[in-house]
C-alpha cells in the first residue's frame, strides 16, 4: 500500500511523464489564422441533453431506435446521457474557460415542439433561450442544427417522416419557430446534420434509425425499400433545407443578417489504381456521396451519372424547385474523419431492384483496411484537402465550415494522447489550406464531452471531457486534449511546462482517482 508521502512522490512523477509526453512543439499557433476564423467543439440534443421525459419532452426515431434493442455492438440510451438540460451553466463555463469561439449543438424539435407540428412547449422554448443567452454572454457563438438524426417520433408514426413530403412543410413550420424565437442571437442555421449518411444508413442499409430497409439487406428491417427510400428522403430533405432557407432569406435576413447552410458527411475518395476505370469510379463516388446534395445546391438538379443510374426511381425537381433550390446554402457544414479507395465495380448494375449502393457501382475499401469502430481513426489531412480543392473545382467556391472532425478512442481515461495528436494534425495543416485558396470559415471539434454515440453508444468516445457514466453526478474531467486545445485556443502551445503542470496540479483530484495505468503506458 502506498503512503500519502510515496503518493505524492508518485503523483509529481505521473506529472512530469505527462508534461513530457504532450510537449509537442508547435509549428503553428492561433495567431496563425485570420482573426475572424472560428474555432468551436460540437454535440447534439440526443447524445448530450439527457432529460428526455422531462418537462413535456416526447421521443424522436433516435429515442425508438435505441430502446428497441437496435444498439448492435453497444448497449444504452440517450435517457440521461450526459444531463446537459440540467448542467448546461456548467458547460458553458468550461467552454468559456477553454477559450471557445463557437459552440454547435441542435435543437430537439421533439422537445420544442413534442408532436412535431402544434403548440410550442414553453420548458423546451425556455431551455434553448437559456442555454443560447449563457453561450452569448460569455462570448461564444451559438451555431445550430435544425434535425440532428432525431425526427420526432410522431411524425414517423403519422407518415413515416422524411419519406413523405408532407416533412417540408412541417419541417419549415418548425424552423419558422426556431427563427422567430432564437434568430436575434444565433447567426448561423445548419438545418440538416450528415443529410446523406441518414438517407444511407438508415434507408438503405437499415443500420440506424428509423431502420428502413428492404427484407434482403443484413439487418433487420421491419419495413423500408432500399430501391427507392433514399432517394425520396434526401429529395425530401434537400427541398425542405430549401424552403427553410426561403422563409429565413424572405421573413429574417434583413433584420437577423444569418446564414443557412446544410452539413454533409464527406469521404475522402482516392481511386485504387491510375486505371481509367478506378479513376472515373472515383467521380462517380463523389457524384453519388456528395454530389448528390451539392450539385441541387449549386445547379439545382442531381448529377447525370444519377439520372443514368438510378432512373426512374430519383425524383426530379419541377422548375419551380429547382429555382428554389439552387443557391439555397450560404455555406457546407463538412463532417471528416474517414478516407477510402475506389475500385470499379460495374456488376451490381446488373441486380434488379438494386439499392442505393449497387447504383453506385463501386466498391470501398477503407484507408487503411479494416478499421473498426472503436479503432483510432487514421491521420489524413491532406486527403481532406485535396477532397476540399475537388469539391472547389466541381462547384465553385463556396463557404466551408468543418463541423466534426476527432479521434475515436475506446479508452476512457484522460490519457488521449492519439486524439492530441489527431487534432494538432488537422489544425496544423488548415493555414496551408486557407493560403491555398480554400474559404474555411471554421473548425469544429467533435465531441465537447463523452457523449452518446451514434454507432458505438458510451463504449468508444471522441469527448475532450471525460464523463464516468457511472458516476451519479457525471462530472466533467478534463483530458489531455482539453488541455492542449484550450492552450492553443489560448495562443499557447503546449512546449510550455508551466502551464501543463499548472493544469495537472488543478486537476490532482482527478489524477488521483485515476487509475496510472489508465494514464502512464
């Protein structure tokens, strides 16, 4: 057993392997970027609010899927998560403390409006105006998501949701509200998160929610058509983003002066050989993940190889549609961590009733092969720059802000060494990116906290805090990443050994209970 006097040996020890460990000697500083570049963290309501029958709260597709035992390798839910509802002050001022320009975060349309369509719940009205009043008096931008993977139930129940298009009308109706109420203080509007991995995952391949899929996909679907679905619901979506951002350009620009954009999720996508055949499968990839939401955006149509591919099941827009789509975004939210190799694989056009997937006509194989989900993510800035530069030379130069780009570690402990690294990574080569021409406005790291995960639920983390989920008061606990952001959000760098072992003596209670193994490896 180890005496207060061999601890306090041991802890300065564990002090000093940290320091000399996380002493990585900057190339860059937060002097480096243009004054007005933002710098911000990001959650969302399901995965970090908690309170979910709270205060006239009714459940979203996010609430259904993870109770009904659909979690796959994980188990839990987002009933409590991480109580932001009840500890918002809290965050704010860590988030205030680290240095945050901006905070993301989404609305629960379920709590603020609990049917989807009708009254206003005035509990979840007066959480979202507390929590965006906390944010802007301590300086920090409140940057919010309309939908979040998390439709209200109801409207699931009463036309299955974004396969009808009775959704635009009540998805405008709902950012109406959002507008109207929050609109003075919040600047910038994403109304949808990762459009094209919702349309996917949860109606094509059925992995996630609502799970929708046709009978011959590998999960279990109780109802869906993967021939089909996908694309009615990212048609649905892209054509209520559009009339959201007509009534915002319409009803409060002039007097709001804020900005509409919608976030994707974007790949990197490098062809498996110099073949021509790999090379075009590279564009067609690109056409059907990213395009497929861009090209409406910018030209107000879907890409040709789409219209060629997929036929008669891709719904066309009208003219009408089409005049309101094109130019309805005043920026992309890009969400990054993954990059993959594209081979050509012409057979699958041969199935009938082919899915999504099978029109593509592709094959994906990760960089580097076989990560799994609770695997570090591999480092690859410069893929992501040259996505960025294609993405520019396809559809022009439009505003860009990195929503979500972190490190997955299944270790929670506050050792997180590898996400220091992966987010120094990123963020070191963004000068080279701006000075090359890309109009980033903005890096956002997910996630703030240990949060709620989409596909690994509290098994594997991205969190710069550390939340003990066990623990009846889920205190936040900083880990080495928190530390190394807020000193360089701080115009540090983390080479100075005062100011790290300042941050280990403040957080001793911590180490402490730490187990070092947890800490020294």
């Amino acid at each position: 057993m180890l005496t207060n006097s061999s601890f306090a040996v041991m802890h300065l020890l564990v002090a000093a392997i940290l320091i000399s460990v996380v002493s990585f000697a900057n190339a860059f500083t937060r002097s480096d970027f243009p004054p007005n570049f933002l710098f911000g963290d990001g959650t969302s309501a399901y995965q970090v609010e908690g309170a979910a029958d709270e205060d006239g709260r009714k459940p979203s597709i996010w609430d259904t899927f993870a109770h009904g035992g659909n979690g796959g390798a994980y188990q839990g839910n987002g009933d409590i998560a991480c109580d932001q509802y009840h500890k918002y002050k809290d965050d704010v001022k860590l988030m205030a403390k680290m240095g945050l320009d901006a905070y993301r975060f989404s609305i629960s349309w379920s709590r603020l409006i609990p049917d989807g369509i009708g009254p206003i719940n005035p509990k979840g009205l007066e959480y979202y105006n507390n929590l965006i009043n906390e944010l802007t008096n301590q300086g920090i931008q409140p940057h919010v998501t309309l939908n979040h993977w998390d439709l209200p139930q109801a409207l699931e129940d009463e036309y299955e949701g974004w396969i009808n298009r009775r959704v635009i009308k009540d998805f405008t109706a709902y950012a109406d509200v959002c507008f109207r109420e929050f609109g003075d203080r919040v600047k910038h509007w994403t109304t949808v998160n990762e459009g094209n991995m919702c349309s996917m995952m949860g109606y094509d391949v059925g992995a996630v929610q609502p799970q929708r899929c046709s009978p011959s996909s590998i999960f279990n679907c109780s109802k869906g058509n993967s021939s089909t679905e996908p694309y009615l619901v990212t048609h649905h979506m892209i054509l209520a983003h559009a009339s959201a951002a007509n009534l915002y350009r319409n009803k409060y620009k002039v007097k709001q002066q804020g900005f509409i954009g919608f976030n994707i999720l974007v790949y990197g996508f490098l062809p498996l050989t110099n073949t021509s055949e790999d090379v075009i499968a590279t564009k067609r990839a690109r056409d059907f993940f990213i395009g497929w939401y861009l090209n409406p955006f910018i030209f107000g149509d879907y890409p040709a190889i789409m219209k060629k591919n997929v036929g008669s099941r891709l719904p066309f827009f009208t003219s009408r549609e089409t005049n309101l789509v094109k130019g309805s975004i005043d920026f992309i939210g890009i969400n990054f961590y993954y990059a993959f190799h594209v081979k050509n694989s012409p057979g699958s056009l041969q199935i009938k009733n082919r899915d999504y997937k099978a029109d593509m006509a592709v094959e994906l194989i990760q960089i580097p092969e076989n990560i799994t989900l609770t695997e570090e993510i591999p480092i690859t800035p410069w893929i992501l720059e040259r996505m960025l530069h294609t993405l520019k030379n396809d559809y022009g130069d439009f505003p860009i802000y990195i929503h979500e780009n972190g490190q997955l570690l299944p270790s929670k402990s506050l050792d997180d060494r590898p996400r220091v690294e992966y987010i120094r990574e990123y963020i070191g080569s963004l000068p080279d990116m701006l000075r090359n021409g890309l109009d980033i406005r903005g890096y956002f790291v997910w996630s703030f906290l240990d949060v709620f995960e989409l596909q690994s639920g509290y098994e594997a983390s991205f969190g710069l805090y550390y939340i003990d989920f066990e623990d009846p008061t889920l205190r936040r606990q900083p880990k080495l990443s928190a530390l190394w952001y807020s000193s360089f959000l701080n115009n540090k760098t983390m080479d100075i050994d005062s100011e790290i072992a300042m941050r280990i003596e403040e957080n001793s209670s911590v180490l402490s209970n730490t187990p070092l193994m947890h800490i020294v490896t």
